[in-house]
C-alpha cells in the first residue's frame, strides 16, 4: 500500500485515541520499513502496550464505512443456524 494512501486511511478515521496517535506518528517515522517491525518494537517505540498495537492494525486492516452505502436490512443469526437471517429494525 503506498504512504499516502495507509495515512489517508489513518487521517480518515472518526476517532482515534492519544496510543493510537503515537503509534501513527511511529508508523510514519519508519514507513519505509515499517514492514520489518514487529508488533513489541512498534509498542516499545511508540511507548504503548502491545495489545493496543494489535487492536490499532486490526482497525486499519478493516474497511472504513462510506456512509453513503446503505447497510444491508438483514445480517445472518450465527455458524450453524443454517440460511437462518434475523432483519434489523431501522
């Protein structure tokens, strides 16, 4: 993924917390080897816990909602309920 584009997605995201700020502003600092880091070097250099590391990659590897899309008026129950779909109110 090109630079501008992984930090379009992080300026693009509704709310983010102070951890999440410097392990952004890390992120940016080492970008181009940003890929040989690990998660304990990135929460040791940004001065954060190793879980909020994991929840921060995990936030941006999921896609952001366009808010133009409508969501889908039904969403299955569970595995193992079979085609079993529940409809969403509103």
């Amino acid at each position: 993924m090109p630079a501008s584009t992984f930090f379009e997605k992080i300026r693009k995201l509704e709310r983010i917390t102070h951890s999440e700020v410097r392990i952004a502003r890390h992120m940016e600092h080492v970008y181009p080897l940003l890929g040989l880091e690990t998660v304990s070097t990135i929460s040791e250099s940004a001065r954060v816990g190793r879980a909020t590391v994991v929840r921060f990659i995990q936030r941006l590897a999921s896609p952001i909602p366009d808010p133009t899309v409508r969501k889908p008026a039904w969403t299955a129950i569970g595995p193992g309920r079979g085609a079993a779909c529940h409809l969403l109110s509103g």
